[in-house]
C-alpha cells in the first residue's frame, strides 16, 4: 500500500470537452485552446461552454415532447396580458439566430459508437452559399424598359435566372440569343392610370348587381382567406347593403377609401372567374384601374387608418399577381407605415379598444407581414420591418381553428423563409462546418413546423374523405419551399466549380459530398414532393394568385441543376420532373394566366444550358458525381406522410445523420428558464 503523502503518477485523461473543429472531425482532442489539432491544420479553435449535460438522444427528445405537450395546453388558457411587456419571442414562439449557430451548443452528443454515415468534415473546403460576388451585379436596359441600370439581388428568383443565364453563357462560351431567356425585358401586362381629381364624384356605372357583388365577395375570400386576413366582414358587408340599399353615389363620395376597396374586391372577383386568353390587360383590371384612380394623395391617406392599410396591402396584393413587384413593394411598404403608425405591430389594449377592434389589427399585422417577407424575397430587398420591433401576439397553431392554425404556420414559415435568405445566402464562401452548422438549425425548426402540419392534417377535424384543404396545401408547399432554398447553396456551389474548371482537373469531391449528400438529397426531395403535390388530380390549380407559379418554377430550376450535376440523383424518383414542371404551367396558360407563359420561356431557356453543361462534362470525361447512400443510412419512408413527404421523424433522421449537437440553438428554452 503507497504511503498517504505519495502521489501516484497520473495518467493523462481523454478530454471531455473537445473543440468544435475536432468533434466534428470525430477525432481525439487536446482539450487546451487552441488544441494540438488545430495549431497543426492552422484553424481557429473554438470551444463550447463546458457546462455540459450529456443525455441520450430519445430520452431528450421525449422530454422536448413533454415540455412541448405540457406548454400548449397552457398557452391557450394564460395567453400573457395586453399589458404586459412582449419581446420577439412571445410574438413568434421560439426565435432563433441562425448566424449563432455553430457556436451555441447545450447538450452536446458524445456517443463512443458513431454512426458509419456521419462523416469528417474537410475544414479546408468551403461552400459559395451565393457564387454571384461583390460587387453587385448590374444589368442596363434589361427590365421592363427602365431607364439606367436594373441591379441584380441576390437573393431574387428572377435574378437567380438571370444570373444563372449570364454566368453558365459567360462559362459555356454561348453568345446571344443563349445569355438571356427573350421574356426578361418584355412588361406582360402592361397598366397605367390617370388620377381623377379629388373634387369630382366617383364613377358608379358598370357595377354588378347586389347579389353578384356578395357572390364575388364570396369568391374573394375563399382564395384569400386562408393566407391573408384583408377584411373587417361585418363592416364591409354593412357597407355594401348601404351603397346598394340608399343613394349610391352619395355613399361612394363621403365613403371614398372604402368604394375604392370595393373596387378592388370585384377586381380580386373577377380575376378569380374569368378566364379570359384573348384580352392583353389583366383579369379584373377594369375595376382595379378605376380603383387607383380614386385612391387619395399619400399625404394624408394615414388619417384614414386600417381602412386605409387593408386598400393598400389589396393593391400591392394585386400588382403582384400581375407581375408589376416593385409597385407592389411601394404599396405594401406604405400600408407597413401606416399599419405602424396605428402601432399594429404591437400588442394593442383590448380593454381600450375592445376585442374585435384588437384581433382585427393583429390579423391584418400578420397579414401585412407574410406579404412583406413574400413580396421583398421576389425583389431581394431587405424586410421592411425588423422581427425585434414586432411584440402583436400571434395565436399558436394548437389554439383555434384550423384557419388559425393555418395563418401561425404561414407567419412562422414566412419568417424562416426570409431568415434563410439573409442569413445563409452570403457573398463570399462559407467554411463548410459553419454552413452545415446553420443549415442544421434550420432544419431543427423545420422538424418542429412538420410537426405543426401533421396535427393540422390529422386533429383538425379532417375527414377521410377530402382532399388536402387549399391552406394547408398553401404552407405544405411554402414548407418545401424553404428546404428547397436552405439546400440549394450546396448544388450552386458544385455549379460554380464544374463551369469553372471544365477541361481542367479536379479536386477530389468525396471530402465535399460525404457531409452533404443528405442535405443535397432532402432539397431534390422536396422539389419532387412540389410538383407532385400541384400535379394531384383531385386539387385545384391557383391560376391568378403567383405562388403556385413560383413554386413551380422554383422546384422545376432545382431538379434542373440537380439532374445536371448528379445525373442518377432524380432518377426513379417517379414521373418525369420536368414534364410535370410544364404541364403545370401549360395548365395555367391554358386558363389565362400570361406570366406563366413567360416563365415557361425562362425555365425552357435554363433547361439548354443545363443540357449543354451536361454535354461538356460528358465530352471532358469529368467524373459522375453521386449521392447514393448507403443502405443503412436510408431513412425507412414506410411511416412518413404522404401529405407533407418530409415529416418531422424524417428531419430529425436527417439531423441526426449530418451529427454536431443534439440541440439547437432553433430548439425551445426549456420550461425550467421562466422560473430563474
């Protein structure tokens, strides 16, 4: 036995606190900063905060479920006071700072036993999460025959074509007519108004009749009221029995703003009817025309308050179906100012202004919101409004109905949506451990939104017998809409470096792929669960209102590049993509709708040189890129739904391949942190 008073000599102990680089890299770390590993790969060297509680996974997520089930049944019943103080967070739930992720870490994962498909990570590549650098890129005498130069943003599906033509042209050696699709300068539908003096009555003749205005009202909200919350019913529907019911013109002068929202709802109506191929104006424009010209001067059009919100969100709402988005941007912006000037983005008194008067103004807050996410997104603008001005409650999915339901969804995936934009879409290339880092916490708040949808699906009421229900095909298709664009930085970086070093040698794309091809195969699966969902038989086609459209273009352009970059990466994937991509948009030209013809021309223009890239890479014997994984990483899709196609078992299966963290910084606090 060693005397008390001697030491014995000590054997170093493996550290249980390992630096972001080495965990990633599943390799032994020193555990002193900066570590042996990174001083010799010349990486910084980060760690997490050491207070550490390490759990089993399942036994975790069964906590989150608990903490999750036990917090809902609560919110419904001590919704905070209108009197009390609301941050962000209560606004939306559980917020979420994706550029902190990869540096917050709560529960780290420290298996013995890692999974064979959760791969090293290369800390020397990097992703061009946006191969279109600094500076900006202009293009002169481009776009609807602006004077100057049009700037390309970013972030914007329509510069993502353009860009795209211009780039794979510039790379390919292709002149014109192949740099640019021909419908990039044409204004399809072009539309003009004079102002009519304020001191002259209104115009009332070539009304419907009472009966045909109620109908089209009806009309008017089917389409839009399960996205967007316009109207004050009660008020409308009073107003209108009035114009009709006592002296019409009388009623039009003195209630000037709402005659001019009249006017837009037969505009919405008819739009929404008529399917009309020969005319070169836009459905409805008739009244819509009228409508603007009556609109008052913005000098004073505050004073008029939510009326005057609810008139400009219709017109910018119109405007941008027809295409005419920067009009569009102007108008909702305005009504945005208006909105905040009434302090809609707050949390209003209900004792003051009486229940119905407050939930009116959150509905048309939230309404204003996803447009603006919506609307700025197609033009790659900055918000104009910022999430931590934002303190209007937001009824959570669980409460109400499934129209509410529907609307929480809509806010919180119209949030995620612009988040993912402007915080994964940079100018410069990203170091790929950071990109996945983010990416992942993207995708930890997709598995709680997949959740969200599944009770919608199967505890609201639903029926066996009826088909998917246009609000929740709305936000099933913005949820694949986000995957989609969270994962296609990685096909545009493979893009960039195949232009660039064709006829060249390659590096080695293993070291890429293997931390990637889960994320690179959840976006083409979402693509495909797109098109398959607009090409159901038994579901209705939007033909006037753009989202369908966009949706389609955009799942239709990923399956593009992807089936080009990793040629058997679609395949089997069922019918042929790009077929259905077609006759979905054939369907909508078919039915009137001219900017379908326009985009078709984009996407047909795209496919060619998508097809000649694939002709090069096949003439310099450059390797065939793949995604196949192996047999025991496949998740087992036998449970997932069809409705939605990924399901939140699917994400977190994903998540769980692509290692890192058990918890993200998208997760919600625990309950337990209200209390400290």
């Amino acid at each position: 036995m060693a005397a008390q008073g001697q030491a014995e000599p000590t054997k170093p102990k493996r550290t249980s606190n390992a630096c972001i680089a080495c965990r990633q890299s599943k390799i032994k770390c020193s555990g002193v900063q900066p570590c042996a590993n990174c001083q010799r790969r010349g990486v910084d060297c980060h760690f997490t905060d050491s207070n550490k509680v390490t759990v089993d996974e399942k036994f975790l997520q069964r906590l989150l479920d608990q903490a999750r089930n036990y917090q809902e049944p609560l919110s419904q019943h001590q919704l905070p006071s209108p009197a009390s103080k609301r941050s962000a967070d209560v606004a939306f739930g559980p917020m979420f700072d994706v550029d902190a992720a990869g540096s917050v870490d709560s529960v780290t994962h420290h298996h013995e036993d890692l999974s064979p498909f959760q791969q090293p990570i290369n800390h020397e590549r990097s992703v061009w999460t946006n191969p279109f650098t600094l500076p900006s890129k202009t293009v002169n005498g481009l776009y609807k025959g602006k004077r100057g130069w049009v700037w390309l943003a970013p972030t914007s599906l329509w510069s993502l074509t353009t860009r795209l033509s211009l780039m794979m042209a510039d790379n390919l050696h292709l002149d014109s007519p192949y740099r640019l699709p021909s419908s990039l300068d044409k204004e399809v539908y072009p539309l003009r108004w004079t102002p009519a003096p304020p001191e002259d009555p209104p115009d009332i003749t070539g009304l419907p009749s009472v009966d045909d205005a109620l109908y089209l009202f009806s009309t008017v909200k089917h389409h839009l009221d399960q996205h967007y919350r316009f109207f004050d019913d009660r008020a409308f529907t009073d107003g209108l029995h009035e114009f009709y019911s006592g002296n019409s013109l009388q009623v039009a002068t003195e209630n000037r703003l709402w005659f001019v929202s009249f006017l837009l709802v037969l505009a919405f109506g008819n739009a929404f009817l008529l399917r009309n191929r020969s005319s070169t104006n836009p459905p409805g424009s008739k009244f819509f025309v009228r409508a603007m010209s009556l609109i008052p001067d913005y000098t004073n059009l505050w004073t008029d308050g939510l009326v005057a919100v609810e008139v400009l969100a219709l017109a910018g709402l119109y405007l941008y179906c027809i295409d005419h988005r920067e009009s569009a941007h102007v108008y909702v912006g305005q009504a945005i100012r208006i909105a905040q000037l009434d302090g809609l983005h707050t949390e209003l008194p209900e004792d003051e202004l009486g229940v119905e008067t407050v939930t009116r103004c959150r509905n048309l807050w939230w309404t204003l919101y996803v447009m603006d996410r919506h609307i700025s997104s197609s033009l790659g603008l900055p918000m104009t409004t910022q999430d931590s001005d934002i303190t209007t409650l937001l009824k959570p999915a669980s409460a109400g109905s499934r129209r509410d339901a529907t609307l929480s969804l809509h806010v919180k995936l119209s949030y995620l949506f612009s988040s993912i934009l402007t915080s994964i879409y940079k100018n410069a290339k990203t170091e790929l451990g950071t990109f996945l880092e983010r990416t992942r916490s993207i995708l930890q708040t997709m598995t709680s939104y997949a959740r969200e949808i599944e009770e919608i699906v199967h505890s609201k009421n639903s029926s066996s017998i009826e088909t998917m229900p246009k609000g929740t095909r709305y936000i099933t298709l913005l949820y694949h809409q986000c995957v989609v664009v969270a994962t296609r930085p990685l096909l545009l970086s493979v893009l960039k470096e195949r232009l660039e070093r064709l006829g060249q040698r390659e590096d080695d794309w293993q070291s890429f792929l293997a931390p990637t091809k889960v994320l690179i195969s959840t976006g083409i699966k979402s693509a495909i669960k797109t098109l398959q969902i607009l090409t159901d038989e038994n579901s209705l086609l939007e033909i006037f209102l753009p989202f369908e459209m966009e949706v389609t273009y955009g799942a239709a352009l990923h399956l593009t590049m992807a089936n080009t970059l990793f040629p058997h990466a679609v395949e089997g994937q069922g019918p042929d993509f790009s077929k259905e991509a077609h006759s979905i948009l054939d369907e909508m030209v078919a039915k009137g709708n001219k900017l379908a013809a326009a985009r078709k021309t984009e996407l047909t223009h795209l496919e060619y040189l998508f097809h000649e890239l694939a002709t090069r890479i096949e003439r310099y014997g450059l390797q065939t890129l793949e995604l196949t994984t192996p047999e025991h990483a496949r998740v087992d899709t036998a449970e997932l739904l069809s409705e939605i196609g990924i399901s939140s078992y699917e994400f977190s299966s994903i998540i769980e391949q692509m290692g890192g963290s058990e918890r993200s910084v998208l997760d919600p606090p625990p309950l337990w942190t209200d209390a400290m």
